[in-house]
C-alpha cells in the first residue's frame, strides 16, 4: 500500500477574492514543507485568482462542483472545460448539501464523475449516511450502495484515480466527528467494496477521505486509521493556521 495522504479543504461558499488572497499569501509560505498533498476547493469564482497564486506550487486547486456536459443551455452551471481551461486539478462531486439542497443523485453523481475523468479532473466523491441512517442501523448499506452506483460503468484504469470522501452528515459542522473506529469501520467496508466491484490492486489505490467536523485537534487519530488516507475538511480550512496544522499532523 503506497496511498499519498490527501489534505483537501472544501470552503463552500465562503471567501471571496480578497480573502482568498489573503488566506494564501498566509498559507503558501508554509505550505513548502508540508508532506502531504494539499488540494483547496473555493467557489468557483475565486478558481482564477486562486490559480494565479498556486502557480510554481504543490498546492493543487479543486472546484466544489461541475455539471456532466461541456457546454449548453444550463443556465447557472460550470462546465470541465470551463475548469481544466484555469487548470483545476481536482472536483468535489455529490457533496451531501449538493445532493440536500441542489437535487443530487446517484445517476448525476455517476455522470459527473465519469466527465470529470474524461477531462483529466480527479473527482473527489462524497458519500455519507444522515443521523436518521445511522439509528436506523442502515449506515453500510446506504454507503456502499452509494459508492457503487457512483462507480457504475467505470474501468479499473478509471476507478484507480479517483478519492472518496466518507463525511457522515451528522457530522458536518456540527462539531460531532465520527470516532476515528467508526470512520475506519465505514472507510474499510468502501474499500472493501471497490475490492469487490474491481479488484484488490484497484481498491488499494483509491484515497478515502473522512470528513465532518476536522480539526487540529482529531487529525492525527484519524491518520492512525489503515484506510483513511486524508480528510475533507470545511470549517477548519478557512483559517491559513488552522488549516496548515491540519497538513502538518504528521510532522509535530
Ligand atoms: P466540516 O465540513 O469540516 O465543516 O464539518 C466538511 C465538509 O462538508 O466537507
């Protein structure tokens, strides 16, 4: 198993040119000697300055959001064309708010994925079960069904480069993080499944993310876990510190 860890920080739809600005003057500095691969996601507005800046560094730029065609009548929607042309390197698809408030699904997640391949864009895809999931003891199945509806069609060579973010809803910005065991527990079986689907050298070279609800403070006992190989990380992403010790858990 040789996973590079993954440090991606979704802003959501906070800072706007200034402070993304800001927030990298801050941080690049400091990025230099981070041993993990840092990717940041800000609104789609902010992708061009953004770039500008990470030129000539290791920080890699991600968008929050692509829709499957490369150009039409979609009123409101960013095409991959649109995003390799900044270059983005990465895309969040089927984030839970996406999926909560902007009318996701299984099928445009799998489209979306499968354009964003097509175009060279390393997907970031979110699965996750609700609170009401977690209670009701369904959290495997909805999860795993999740993975392998998002995955349908895919080749092995596809399946290989793509990251998986666990982020179970309950804990995104409310403070609750899964414990590291039941981030593991959930984490291991998608692994498990992509071993199914595809196969054990395929499933051993796909990153899976935690998310919900990072911080300095419970990084590096996530880290310990065997199959997490990164986080997803909203709140704590937006302060250049925050962030940066968040990178740094395995150098303090
Ligand atoms: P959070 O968000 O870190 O603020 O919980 C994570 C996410 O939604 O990706």
């Amino acid at each position: 198993m040789n996973r590079i860890p993954l440090i991606a920080g979704n802003w959501k739809m906070h800072n706007n040119r200034r402070e993304t600005l800001e927030f990298l003057e801050a941080f690049l500095p400091k990025a230099k000697g981070l041993e993990v691969e840092v990717v940041i996601c800000p609104p789609f507005t902010d992708l061009w300055p953004a770039a500008e800046k990470l030129k000539d560094t290791a920080v890699k730029l991600g968008a929050q959001n692509l829709h499957w065609e490369e150009k039409g009548a979609f009123t409101g929607e960013v095409s991959p064309a649109m995003l390799i042309e900044i270059p983005c390197d990465y895309v969040i698809i089927g984030h839970s708010e996406r999926r909560q408030y902007f009318a996701e699904t299984d099928e445009t997640v799998n489209k979306k994925v499968k354009t964003a391949l097509k175009y060279g864009l390393t997907p970031i895809i979110c699965v996750g079960e609700t609170l009401e999931q977690r209670e009701q003891v369904i959290t495997m199945s909805w999860v795993l069904g999740q993975v392998e509806k998002a995955l349908e069609g895919l080749t092995d060579a596809e399946v290989q480069k793509i990251v998986f973010a666990y982020e179970p809803i309950w804990a995104i910005g409310t403070g609750k993080t899964a414990s590291s065991q039941d981030a593991q527990e959930v984490i291991g079986a998608i692994r498990k499944k992509i071993a199914d689907l595809f196969s054990a050298g395929v499933s051993d070279k796909v990153r899976i993310l935690y998310g919900g609800s990072v911080k300095p403070e419970n990084i590096k006992e996530l880290m310990a876990q065997p199959d997490i190989d990164g986080a997803l990380v909203g709140g704590a992403s937006l302060k250049p510190d925050g962030f940066y010790s968040i990178a740094s858990f395995n150098q303090n």
